[in-house]
C-alpha cells in the first residue's frame, strides 16, 4: 500500500475532526474510498478466479493470512450492517437485496470466525460476479450516507435501541473471534465508525490482499 494512503487516511482523521476543515475531510474520505475501490476492481482484471480462494500465508498473524475473496466480503459486510443497522437504522442491503442467495454464501455474518481452511471453502463457495455486486452497492449508498453528514452528527453515539437491533439480526456470530465486534463498534461515537469501517478498516483489508496477489504471483 502506498505511503500516499496511508498520509491520506492521517489526513483525513485531523480534517474531519476540526468543523473548519469537516468538509474537506468527507472529500478526501470519499477520494481514498475511490482509490481503494479501484484496487479492488483490479484485483477482477487481474487475477483468476482460484487466486480469490487462495491462501498462501495460511497460519500466520495478520489480515494477509485470509483470502481476498473473504477480505472483500469482511469489507463490505461490516460497512452494511454499520452504515444501516446502526446509523441509519434501516435495513442492511445485503438482506434487501437477496444477496446471501445471490452471492450463494452459507453464512450472514461478517465472518470472523471463520478459521484456517474455513475460510478458503467459504471463499470458494462465492458468487464473485455477485460479491462484487453487493460490494459496489453498499460502497455507492455509504458514500450518500457521508455526504449527507454534518460535524455535529460525528459526536452521536450508538444507542441502546441500535445494539439491541444489531444483536437480533445475528450478523455477528457469538464465537470469540467475532462477538467483540458489538461492544467495538456500540463503543464508538459517528466520527469513530468512519475512521474504522469506512476507511482504516478497508485500508488494512485491502493491503492484506495486495500481499496475497504480490505473494501468488511472485514464483
């Protein structure tokens, strides 16, 4: 990943935290989304459809040790429940848009509990025209739901009301990989969720990947 991001996501978090400078911030926010996105439509062009599935640095610590198939479903399934379940609080694209059946996974969580080979035969079981799909669809509807925001919307904080809706979807799974998941995010005010889910969190996901790609092909 390029040190250009990484200084783009530092930027970010200073901008949108001044109300002075909260606009540019949202710009730049939206610009590092585009950049990463385009790298993962790359990874499309690219690679084929076993490199999604692979994973060549099985059993070590760290992002890199999962697929890049899995990574994008990460991604983007906590951006949806996020940006819907818990500040909208309307319903998650991927149960509006059919896209367990669409995508053909077997499960409905964000998928931290999957472990070593259990994540390379849940990637493999993907649809990835359609995880591609419901990757684009929650990106474009996050991206309204940033623009529409105010600097006085970044100190709200996640309601008792939000957690118990969360927690009756069951998209996050009670496992000890997965269940910290809702103290995390119910811990964290608006301005705290965009610079996780929204960006550090794709930022690190996706430079994950790239180590996978680079790794594959470097024989």
């Amino acid at each position: 990943m390029g040190n250009e991001l990484i200084e783009l996501c530092s930027k970010i978090k200073s901008e949108i935290s001044n109300e002075s400078t909260f606009h540019l911030g949202i710009g730049n926010l939206l610009l590092l989304r585009k950049q990463l996105l385009d790298t993962i439509l790359q990874f499309k062009v690219e690679l084929c459809r076993d490199d999604f599935n692979a994973m060549p640095f099985i059993g070590e610590d760290g992002f890199h040790s999962k697929t890049i198939a899995y990574s994008i479903w990460h991604i983007f399934r906590i951006e949806d429940i996020v940006s819907h379940t818990l500040i909208n609080g309307d319903d998650q694209i991927f149960f509006f848009g059919n896209f367990q059946e669409r995508i053909g996974s077997p499960i409905i969580t964000t998928g931290n509990e999957l472990i070593g080979h259990q994540i390379a035969d849940f990637s493999a079981s993907l649809d990835l025209d359609e995880l591609y799909k419901y990757a684009l669809s929650v990106k474009v509807i996050t991206n309204w739901i940033i623009e529409n925001m105010t600097f006085a919307d970044l100190k709200r904080r996640i309601t008792t009301a939000d957690r118990l809706r969360l927690e009756s979807l069951c998209v996050v799974s009670q496992s000890d990989n997965a269940r910290w998941l809702i103290d995390y995010w119910c811990g964290e005010d608006l301005g705290g969720l965009i610079l996780m889910p929204f960006s550090e969190h794709w930022l690190a996901h996706i430079h994950a990947c790239m180590l996978i790609r680079d790794k594959l092909y470097s024989k």
